[in-house]
C-alpha cells in the first residue's frame, strides 16, 4: 500500500460492485462539501475502486454541481489509497470487509451522537455569532427536528439514569 494522493475522476473505474443501493448519496456529498473528505478511496492497480464507491459517487454530483458548491472543479479529482498486486479474489474480499465489518452504531450510540452533533453545531454557530437551533440540525442530518428533540431528551435521560431499563434496552 501506497500513500494518499489525488486522482481524476475521470481516471477511477467504478464497476461490477457488490453494493446498489448506495443510500442518501446527496447527504454524503453535502457533508463532503461542507467538511472535506474524511477517508480516501481505496484503488487497485488499474484505478478500480476497492473501497469508496459512495465516497466516489457522492464526488461525482459535486463535480457536476448536481450537488450545489462554489466551485464543483473542486471536485474533478479525488484522494486516494492504491493497494498494489492484489488478486481479484483479494480485492473483492477488501470490498467486502469494508461493508460487512463496519458495524452501525446501536441506538444509543446514535442518540448520544444527535446529541453530541447538535451541542458542537450550537457552539460554532455561538462563535460565529449566529443562531442554532434543531432544525438546522435536523436539515443537516436529515431527519425532522423531532428526532433531534428526542433524541436530546434520551441522551439526556440516560446520561441521568444508567441503569434505566431505557438505557439498556435493545431498541
């Protein structure tokens, strides 16, 4: 494996994955273009996509301005990690690995998230000397300002009852 270092879209192969449905690609291209992209692609020798098909695509709306940014030639060319003499049986199983080993996070983990997300938007929204609020952090997330508010509310339950029947359990 090879350091990270920048690509043109047009030179990635992004064929014959093993994910279709790709889920909300515009809200992973919004995050990118709001906050950069956190994880390169993952390539093989000849510029095929090992890991990052979503990171990929989400690029490729930015790049077209099909997801609205300043300047979409931002986006022409993305970051990259090459893997060097790999099987095709290795690349597909690294494929693999990255969406059958990421694990989601469990609910609570998500309501201590919302949580967390929203009182960081408020404090850099204070900073800048603008008003936050859950919906701006619902638009961000999306989800309606409900889920934040409940979300809120649990997080703070369980931060006060630990050993709540809620906190513990599954769903």
């Amino acid at each position: 494996m090879t350091g990270t270092s920048i690509i043109q879209l047009s030179n990635v192969k992004c064929a014959d994955r093993i994910r279709e449905d790709l889920g909300d690609i515009t809200s992973l291209a919004e995050s990118i273009r709001d906050n950069g992209l956190i994880q390169p692609i993952v390539l093989d020798d000849d510029n095929n996509i090992i890991a990052g098909g979503r990171r990929y695509t989400a690029f490729t709306l930015l790049s077209s301005n099909k997801v609205e940014n300043e300047n979409p030639s931002l986006y022409t060319s993305i970051p990259f990690v090459r893997i060097n003499d790999l099987s095709s049986a290795k690349k597909r199983l690294l494929e693999l690995e990255e969406n059958f080993r990421r694990k989601s996070m469990t609910w609570q983990e998500a309501v201590f998230g919302i949580a967390e997300y929203h009182k960081a938007a408020m404090r850099t929204a204070r900073q800048d000397g603008v008003a936050w609020s859950q919906s701006m952090t619902g638009e961000l997330l999306g989800v309606n300002q409900a889920k934040i508010s409940i979300a809120l509310n649990l997080a703070a339950y369980i931060k006060d009852n630990p050993d709540s029947a809620v906190a513990k359990a599954d769903n």
